[in-house]
C-alpha cells in the first residue's frame, strides 16, 4: 500500500499536534507521511495553523538552545532576533545563558541604542564584514572579565572588536580619543 493510499490515524494526529510546540514534520516522522499530508490533515480538522510569521518564528525558537517558545519571541523584529542570536552561538561554550538570562541579554540589546545604531549601519553597507556586529567584553575576559555576565558586553562592530583585543574600556577610549597620536 503506497503512502497515498495508507489510512492516516487522523484522530491520533490531532491529539498530538499542539499548535507552536509540535512541527508539521515531527509529525509527519511519528506517522510516516509528509509534512504537507500533515498540514492538509490539520487544516481539514480546523486545527490553529500558525500564521507565516509565527511559523518563522517558531522555526527559530526550535533552533535555539533555551526551552523558548516562539511566543516569547514575536514581539521582536525578526532580522535584528537573528543577529542577536547570531552572537551568543555557543561556537566555544561561552556562552552558557540560562533562559533567564537569554532573555534578560535579549531584552538589553534589542532596546540599546548602540546595538541599533551598529546594525543599521551594518545593514546599509550592504553587511561589509568590517561593520558585522560583534559582543565585546568591556573588562577583558583575559584580565578576569565575567564571560556570561551582561552588564560586561557591549555590542560593537567586528573591527572595533579585534582592534581593542584585550585593551581595557577605559584604555580604548583613549585609544579612540586620540587615534591621530598612534599613526605616522
């Protein structure tokens, strides 16, 4: 019996659906049918389909590390959500948030006026490598800086980042201050 002709435990579909929580192709997987067979199933039984933006949402809240629901996410501007998130990737485990915590960073850069200064910038220069934004700790992590600690990231530009290196705030503000004195 082909996957077409296969009779589908409808009722067993609905009861595991849970709209925001349970993907169209993790039910699809749990049943053996496509994702598409899924939504048709679900519409069909007038289920609550997320909407185009809650499921781009949605999509990004199952990416993330934190037990999130993409509820928690809807308020924020999608593009500026990925870049954010794009800078707490747990590339080298540094960045070990708690969900409290995710959400306390999220809710501090997204309002930041710098973070949207940088990321509008970034933005109109066509996403040049040297204006991607980047966290910078503010008190080295090499000099005893708190890796995971809010208050101790600023976001900033990739060059500035790389340029300051391990310099404390207060030594790269003179630097920045005073930048004709350190050329020829």
């Amino acid at each position: 019996m082909s996957k077409a002709q296969k009779q589908l435990p409808e009722a067993a579909i609905i009861a595991a659906y849970i709209p925001g929580v349970t993907s169209f192709r993790e039910l699809a997987r749990r049943f053996g049918t496509t994702h598409r067979t899924i939504k048709r199933i679900l519409v069909r039984n007038n289920q609550p389909i997320l909407t185009a933006k809650e499921f781009k949402y949605f999509q990004l809240a199952v990416r993330l590390r934190w037990d999130i629901s993409y509820i928690e996410l809807v308020d924020y501007d999608y593009d500026k959500l990925v870049v954010l998130n794009s800078l707490v990737k747990n590339r080298d485990d540094r960045y070990n948030f708690t969900k409290d915590q995710y959400l306390a960073y999220l809710e501090k850069f997204y309002t930041c006026p710098q973070f949207n200064r940088l990321h509008e910038l970034w933005i109109n220069s066509g996403k040049n490598k040297l204006r991607q934004l980047s966290i910078d700790h503010i008190h080295p992590i090499s000099k005893g800086g708190d890796d995971i600690c809010i208050e101790n990231m600023q976001v900033v530009t990739w060059i500035e980042n790389r340029a300051k290196c391990a310099l404390s705030q207060d030594d790269w503000d003179y630097i920045k201050d005073n930048i004709g004195e350190f050329f020829v």
